[in-house]
C-alpha cells in the first residue's frame, strides 16, 4: 500500500496530489502540530479545531448557495475563523455564516429552529457546544447546494465536530 506525504498548515492541507482533504491517524496531546517521521517521510498532525471544521463547511458549500456579497467578505472571514481564540468570536462567526447561506440551500424547517439556534450560538462558551451548533446548521444544509465530495467528508467532519 503506498502511503500518502501531506502537510497541514492551520486552515490548509497540502497534499500530493487531488484536492480532498485527507484525514490523520495519530494522536496529539496538546494544540500544537506534531511531527512524526516513519520511512523517511513526515507527516504534520494537527488535532482538528473549530475554525477548520467551519472553513470546511464552508469551502464545501457552492457559491450558488450564499449571498453574492459574500465573495468579498470570504477572505477576511477565513483569516478570522483561522485566528479566532474565544468562544464568543468563534460563534459570531458561525453565525455570520449562517447568516450568508440562502434560505432557498436549507431546508425550510430550519425556519423554526433558526431563533432558538441564534440563541443558543450566542450563549455558547466551549468549542465543544459550537462544534455542536455547527454540525446542528450543517443537517439543515440541502444535498444539492454542497460539493459531491461532502458525502465521503460528512462523517468523519461531523466525528470531529462532536470531538470538539
């Protein structure tokens, strides 16, 4: 079995080759990157965080699905989501990306839980509970405004989220 080479770097995965994010095996036991060289290669494990699981959700969902305005929004809003520290920035964040999905990509229950889910996002102080939120607004995302990748992505971003 030929083994792939890939280096993350907060926010980006570079990898040898196609553009699917790949997952590490391993473990870390702090925040910050490790590294771990077997057969005269290295590999970079970094334990995943908040801000790459909302990037993710986000690079995986079509332009056709958000608000025009957010083409020059999206550059500044990923920088932030790579350097937000606190619970509170994190789910501004996260709302301001709910709030730049279109109603015609969710499904229309969302609707009666979108207020309570506001609330609940604000009240939020762990990344624990904001992986929970994050993972509750992605279920209401429709199937055909995401990218096909996301069918093979989904689980283990949504095992992630709830690792948080």
């Amino acid at each position: 079995m030929k083994k792939l080479s890939f280096m993350i770097i907060p926010g980006i995965i570079l990898l040898g080759c196609g553009s699917k994010p790949a997952e590490t095996t391993g473990t870390s036991t702090s925040n910050n990157d490790s590294a771990k060289t077997e057969n005269n290669t290295t590999e970079v494990v970094q334990e995943t965080s908040f801000g790459s699981l909302l990037i993710e959700l986000e690079s995986n969902v079509g332009w056709g699905a958000v608000n025009e305005n957010w083409k020059t929004r999206r550059d500044s809003w990923l920088s932030d989501c790579e350097t937000a520290s606190d619970a509170a920035s994190k789910g501004n964040l996260l709302l301001e990306f709910e709030t730049i999905v279109n109603w015609d990509a969710v499904n229309p229950e969302w609707a009666k839980r979108r207020n309570a889910w506001i609330s609940d996002v604000t009240k939020a102080t762990t990344d624990t509970d904001l992986g929970k939120y994050l993972a509750e607004f992605e279920s209401y995302i429709l199937w055909d405004v995401v990218s096909p990748a996301w069918v093979d992505l989904r689980d283990g971003w949504l095992k992630s989220c709830q690792s948080l």
